[in-house]
C-alpha cells in the first residue's frame, strides 16, 4: 500500500507554481494529481506523487528553493486539527514532542527523532521515500521552524538548520525565512537549538485546551494501519548516517525486542536486510548529488567502514562506480543558478 499524506501538504503549491509562470495543471497530470483533489487539505494524497511533484515543479522553474518558498507562508493552522494541541503545550518540548506523536495525522514520510547532545539538542527530520526529496525536505523544515516560531515569537533563537544537500546558488530566502546559521552539507536533516530554549514557557497554552484537543484527536480514525515496515525504514533513516543503523538499536527505538521485530517484519514479508539496502540505496542517491561528499564521506554516511566496500556495495547496486554516476548526472543535469530571484 503507498505511503499517504494530506492535500495540505500542497498548500499554495498552485499559487508558488503561478509565481514562477509554470503550469500547474500539467505538472499536476504529470503525476497522477489535479486541482480537484488540493481542494480539499484533509483528501489523502500519494506522498511519491507530492514528492515528485515539488521537484518537477523546481526542475521546470529552475528554482532550487521551491519548497521553501511554499514554507514561507504556512500557518500553523495549515497543521490541521492537530495544529490546536500543539498550540496549546506548555513548552515549545512539549509541542515538539506531541508533534513526533500524531506525525502520522500530518505526514506519514516523516521521520522524527529528538536528540540530547549536552546543552543542545539536535531535532532530526527526514522524509522516508524513494524518491527525491530536497524540496520536500525544505519544505518539512521549513513549516517545522514556522511552526516554533509562531509558538515562541521572538524567543525562538535556533542554533542552526542542517541540510544534507547542497546549498543553493542563492541564499537570500534561506537567510530570510531561517535567520540563523545555514549548515548545507551537513550528516543529517533538521534544526538545532539550545536545550533551554525548549524549556520556554509557551504563553498561549491553556492545559484545558490542550485536554480538550488530545481526546479529540485521539477519536479520528486511523487513514491506515500501523506499519512496522513503514516504522522501521524511519527508523533506518534516522539511525544510519551516525553508524547506529543495526536490527538491536532499530529495535530498541521502536520499543521492541530483536525477535519480535523480526516477527512483525516476516509477518508483513519483509526482512530487515532488504529494507537497511533500500534505505541506502536511496539515500546513496541523494547524497552523491551533493559534491561537498568525497567517497569516503558518502561511505561514512551510507554506514560503510572503507570507501572500497561502499564502492563494491554502489557497482552491485547500480552498474558503475559512484564516481561515475556522480560526473554522469553532473553531466546531464539541470543547470542550477539562473531562474527566479530569491528576493
């Protein structure tokens, strides 16, 4: 069964297009899609179509910010029914917290993990598909970072936004919308701030409120059943660029024991092995877009000890040596730089 997200994730989707002077509705036909279906944000969605979509769209816009500029006038209400709970948390920790919980009701691609690193901490944001995903992934953080902003006003002061791709030819968007130190490059996907600063008290919650929210949407009914596949691959994502990608931490994470994990997955006819390859394969993908990634990085990343056992891995996988897919799609790729001002 394919993953499923919300029409809301499109919002503005056709007004960003419009800007641009691009056809909406061609690029909509191009992946199953129509306006008909965006009219309503609660319709679920395809997440490969959405996800290919947005890069259609900055391919044919020749715009590698297109998903930041959809994510520079989300709302919190554009969260839906659950965008009432997280309003109402007491801490912006909470708020994010609760938003790891009901992730599923906003984005089932999205994988989320908080980490503590001293007197930081690290919120991880990965979007779970094996398809391309930067616009989806600067869209995802983009709204997640609105999203505390609306909580915290001028008290949300984050350390850095980390991308494992590229950066842009032009930052002015990225420096508009983050205020804050840009990391392109970088070994994971999400936002860093100082621990303290999740303790903030948000002055707009209202713990009756919040109650009130929780039951409510604690009764909607599921769009589909949980999937320990689903879980696990979010799992992989979130735990192979640190190393810590094996079957006993995937399986801690989850709550689960090694063999009842293993069960679950043989019950659903699939096996860790299979899903850990997927994941890298995937993700092999979008970090060899990435020039800053020499092969001993990308095999660091991807979970290998030597860039020669990566590039043994990647010629089964693939055909040809990383290196070589790498000056091929450098070869005939879209030109990036031109197109439409950031400003």
């Amino acid at each position: 069964m394919p993953t499923l997200v919300r029409a809301a994730v499109l919002t503005n989707f056709l007004d960003v297009a419009r800007e641009l002077g691009l056809d909406a509705n061609a690029l909509l036909r191009s992946v199953g899609l129509s306006r008909a279906l965006l009219a309503d944000p609660e319709q679920r969605i395809p997440a490969e179509a959405a996800l290919t979509l947005l890069e259609r769209a900055a391919e044919a816009g020749n715009c590698l910010n297109f998903g930041l500029r959809m994510a520079e006038s989300r709302q919190l209400s554009d969260f839906g029914v659950v965008s009432l709970l997280i309003s109402h948390q007491r801490t912006l920790r909470d708020a994010l917290t609760t938003t790891v919980e009901y992730r599923h009701l906003l984005n089932d691609t999205l994988a989320m993990q908080i980490e503590d690193a001293g007197k930081m901490v690290i919120v991880h944001e990965e979007v779970v598909a094996p398809v391309p995903a930067r616009q989806g992934t600067e869209l995802a953080i983009g709204v997640l970072f609105r999203m505390w902003g609306a909580l915290l006003g001028a008290r949300w002061r984050p350390h850095s936004v980390n991308f494992t791709h590229d950066a842009p030819p032009d930052l002015r968007l990225h420096q508009r919308v983050f205020a804050c130190r840009l990391e392109f490059g970088s070994e994971f996907n999400g936002i860093v701030c100082a621990a303290a600063d999740l303790d903030v008290p948000n002055p707009a919650a209202n713990p009756a409120m919040a109650r009130y929210a929780r039951r409510f949407v604690e009764s909607l009914p599921l769009v589909s059943e949980p999937s320990v596949v689903l879980d696990v691959r979010k799992a992989i994502y979130l735990m192979l660029p640190s190393g810590r990608a094996r079957s006993e931490t995937v399986a801690q994470g989850l709550g689960l024991s090694v063999r009842t994990m293993q069960r679950q997955l043989d019950e659903a006819g699939a096996n860790f092995t299979d899903l850990l390859n997927e994941v890298r394969r995937e993700l092999a993908q979008r970090y060899i877009e990435n020039p800053r990634y020499s092969m001993a990085r990308l095999s660091e990343l991807l979970g290998y000890e030597t860039p020669s056992s990566f590039t043994r891995w990647f010629i089964a996988q693939f055909g040809m040596p990383p290196q070589t897919w790498r000056a091929t799609r450098k070869a005939g790729g879209v030109a990036r730089g031109a197109g439409p001002s950031a400003a």
